[in-house]
C-alpha cells in the first residue's frame, strides 16, 4: 500500500480516551458522542435502569447492574468523515491500572469534570498520567443544568491543581437553573439548552459579539450582564485556545454542556475533530520517533479480556496499530516469545459486538483471538521491534487467599484463575509458607476482589472462599536476590516466576531493607521495567 493512502487514512483517526473521577459523567459522555456520531439509536444513560438500558461501553453484568464502569471498552466509530477510536477507561479507582494502560494507546484525553465539585482525586491521578505520557489534554466540565462552583473558580482550579492553563473555547451563557446555553467564542454563536424531559439542544443563533441587542430581547438583564462581564474577562484576561500550547500539554480548550440532557456534546464533539491530533510519531525508549506511515507495522498489547462474549468464550488481546497498516493473515514476530506469529482472528469492537477486521491503520484498535500467545506489554512488528515505551504496572496493596468451595468446580477455577490474571487487573501470586500453597490474589482496591470472585461464579461457574491477609505492600525483587531473602520473610512468585516479597506495614519494609541493604526492592515486576 503507498505511503499516500496510508497517511489518507491515518490523518481521518483520533484515538482518545475519556477519564473522569466517578460520577462526574464520563459514561454519560460516552454514550452521548457515540448518539452523534450515529453509532447507536438510543444512548443509554448508566441511571436509566428503569427501562432496561445500559450503556454500549459497558458490557460486564456488575457494570449493567451497578451503573460503573469497571473494565476499558474499545469503541470504534465514524462521524464527518472522521474516524473515532475511543477508549472507555474504568472510572473507579479500584481499577486505575487497566486506566493508565489504555492511556497509553491513547492521543488525546478527554478530561470530564463536575461543574459542581471541580477537579476530583481520580481525576489528579489520571491526569499525571497523561502529562508523563505527553498526552494533550481538553476539558469537558459536566452538569452545567446542576449547581456549579464559581466559573472561574473553575478554572483557576485546573490551572492551581493540575499545572496546566485552561482556555475557554465556549462560555456558559448562565449556570445552574439559570444556565440558557453556551456561546462560541470564536464563531460568536449561540446555541440555546432547551430545558424540557431528556433535553435537546433547542436552536442556535448568530451573534454580533456580547453586546448583540438580540440578547437584551431574548434573557433575564441580569443573566445577560452578568454573561457580558464574564466574556470581557476571558478575552482580556485569559484569552484564545493556541493549538500548539495544546498539543504540547501546556493548555486545555474548555467546554461547558449537559452530558445527561445532550447539550453542548455535539459542538464539543465538533470542536474535538477540529482540535485532536491523529495519530503522530510515537516516541521511542531511545529518544527517536517512531514514523507511523513510512515503518513497517508494528503494535503493542495493552488489554487482555476474557469472555466478552459468552456466545464465544474466547479471551482477546487488544492492539493499539503504531504504524503501517495491519492486514489479516499477516505473519509478524513476536517480541517476547521471539517467533513468527499469524495474525488471522481479527476484530474491531463495539462493547462486546465484534466485526472482522481485514485491515486497520495507525490509531486503530484492534482485537486478536488469544489462545495464550499474547500477553499485555507484548509487541508485534513486520521488522525489528520497535523500542516501544513500556506499559506501567504497579504493586498490588491488597492481598487474599483465594479458594474454590467446591472440589467439583476446582478445574474451572484453575481456568478462570490464569485467564482472568492474564488481564492484568489482579496480580496472582504462589507460596509455599503463606496460605497453605491456597493462590494469592494482589489489587489496588476491594471493589476488584468482589469483581474477581463475581466473574469467577458468572463466567466460569465457579465459587469461592476469599480470606484477606494481613499485607499492604508488595516488592519485587531481582532473580540474582532470591536466594538472599532470609527464611521468615514473606516470600511470593507471581504468575510470570518473578519473586516478590509482601510487607504488614511501610515500617516493617524499611526494617527489611535496613537489615537486608544487598537486596532491591522494585515497585514493578523486573522482566517489565
């Protein structure tokens, strides 16, 4: 395929992601932006449980009956000729490590924000990790129909907070009750909320700027002074979005809408397209570029999922397509294992809808059928491996021996033990002196026990017995120190044969290390730093 039709197609994708501290609407978004870009007819707002809806992004039974999502959803869809990759990222921050993952397939993040609480703990987190990956950044602040804290308020606080400017692309023309629509400020046009069961947007109208008579005719006068004083500030004070400020994560463009009630998604969304950049050179371990159109095709695992489907019960490794173009059939190497590979079993993926893939370019998100040959930070390539950045992983704080009830269900629980560890969302782990031989399971929240023993009953019927354990720190160590661990410390391998040790308390681990100075205590696993 020539170079200039590769880099056709690679100039219509955006791949992103949309991160949130929970509730502050990123599933709503979500659903939203796949209602304007026509990718389903009815959005299924993650509330409206009465009528029997749930939302695309999320397809585990716990996320339908809870209203959360807890594991990354890829969604692919088209709108004005674009083609749109999102990444639906797990808002609770039990599952933050499926979260940094995913940003790392990611070019753009969607940033969604509480008009009525601002910037939120997850949203901290999350937002790092976009900085360190150099991932530019806008600003979709929620619920504007709601109560708000003060607009500027707002936005000093993501300056303050987060370490990055926020430029209003769109204002508010009123908030809360109050709140009548938002006002392009580049375009000088105003689109109206219509506050009526569901929402809509209303109609839009041209302006001659804030001082327009047609706004004194049509609003409250003190609604439109107040909408006056506001605009002044923010073209004297703060200015116009500067797309390269932006791109170079110094700026976030902001928006202001009603997710729940429609309005302001599709001017976001509009904006969005016009902003986002498609997928570009992807920075190198060693400092260079990787060149998305002239190298040959390369790609990285960042997602394993098991039974998405239950109609298949097959577990599918999801690829972010650095560069080159993916053709099914295709023979690559495989990095880890050091061999030859077929990738013949592809899809793009709709929540858990599958359609086969025969060709995907840069940006895109593929899904492979994975009978074990494919595991989260593998890469694939035509050529040489490129010296992609590696996926992060974090120690577990969390621990519990895990068991079956039922000698009947022991082979199932094997199954589902590996299979579900192979996501990367829980660590397992083995030991000799701890549990009795029984698996250790490792998270970063509780929520993610309850989410493993539920899919270990719903998926592969199998029921457990969970007994938490006293740790709260976990340390991996290098092959070279395992035979320098003295005999009464807390000992673990995980499931790749790495030893890792489990400490009660920060105390007794810095006690360890005083007595032990020889031995390096590592935050991730060695084979993966």
């Amino acid at each position: 395929m020539s170079p200039e039709l590769i880099e056709k197609e690679v100039k219509r994708r955006k791949t992103f992601a949309i991160i949130a501290h929970p509730d502050a609407g990123k599933t709503t978004l979500t659903e939203k932006l796949l209602l304007y870009g026509g990718a389903i007819q009815l959005a299924g707002a993650v509330k409206a449980r009465k009528e029997g809806k749930s939302a695309t992004s999320d397809w585990m039974a716990m996320e339908k009956e809870r209203g959360i999502s807890i594991t990354s959803a890829a969604l692919q869809f088209e709108y004005n000729e674009s083609i749109l990759n999102l990444l639906d990222t797990p808002g609770h921050e039990d599952f933050s490590e499926d979260t940094y993952r995913t940003l790392m397939a990611a070019d753009t993040a969607v940033m969604v924000l509480d008009a009525g609480k601002g910037v939120e703990p997850q949203t901290v987190k999350l937002f790092r990790v976009c900085r360190d990956r150099g991932i530019p950044i806008i600003t979709f602040i929620n619920k504007m129909d709601r109560p708000t804290k003060d607009l500027y308020a707002l936005l000093d606080e993501i300056e303050k907070v987060l370490g990055i400017k926020a430029v209003p692309d769109v204002w508010p023309l009123g908030t809360g009750y109050d709140f009548k629509g938002v006002y392009d400020l580049r375009e000088k046009q105003l689109f109206l909320f219509d506050r009526t069961p569901g929402g809509k947007q209303k109609s839009s109208f041209r302006v001659s700027g804030p001082a327009d008579p047609e706004l004194d005719e049509q609003f409250d006068a003190e609604i439109v002074s107040a909408f006056r004083e506001q605009i002044d500030l923010v073209e004297n004070g703060i200015g116009s979005v500067d797309i390269n400020s932006f791109l170079a994560g110094r700026e976030t463009p902001v928006y202001f809408g009603s997710a729940v009630n429609n309005f302001g998604v599709e001017l976001f969304l509009n904006k969005f397209l016009q902003l986002a950049p498609a997928p570009d050179y992807v920075p190198l371990r060693d400092g260079n570029l990787l060149d998305p159109v002239h190298s040959p095709f390369s790609a990285f695992v960042f997602k394993v999922q098991a039974n998405m489907n239950k109609a298949h019960r097959d577990r599918i490794a999801f690829l972010r397509v650095c560069s080159g173009v993916f053709e099914r059939g295709l023979n690559v190497n495989h990095n880890r294992l050091d061999k030859q590979v077929k990738l013949s079993s592809s899809f793009a993926f709709f929540g858990q809808d599958r359609n086969t893939v025969d060709l995907a370019y840069p940006g895109d998100i593929i899904g492979l059928v994975n009978p074990g040959t494919f595991k989260i930070g593998d890469i694939l390539s035509s050529g040489n491996a490129p010296l992609l950045r590696p996926l992060p992983s974090f120690a577990p704080e969390l621990f519990a021996t895990i068991s079956c009830k039922d000698t009947i269900q022991l082979k199932s629980f094997k199954k589902g033990l590996d299979q579900l560890a192979e996501e990367g969302i829980l660590h397992l782990f083995t030991s000799r002196t701890i549990g009795g031989g029984v698996p250790i399971i490792g998270a970063m929240g509780k929520l993610q026990f309850e989410v493993f023993q539920r899919r270990l009953k719903d998926e592969y019927s199998a029921d457990t017995n969970l007994h938490i354990l006293p740790y709260a720190i976990s340390r991996w160590i290098s092959p070279d120190d395992k035979s320098k661990v003295p005999s009464n410390a807390n000992l673990v391998e995980d499931m790749h044969g790495n030893a890792a040790l489990l400490f009660d308390t920060e105390w007794d681990m810095n006690y360890f290390q005083k007595n032990n100075e020889e031995i390096n205590l590592l935050a991730s696993p060695p084979l993966e730093s």
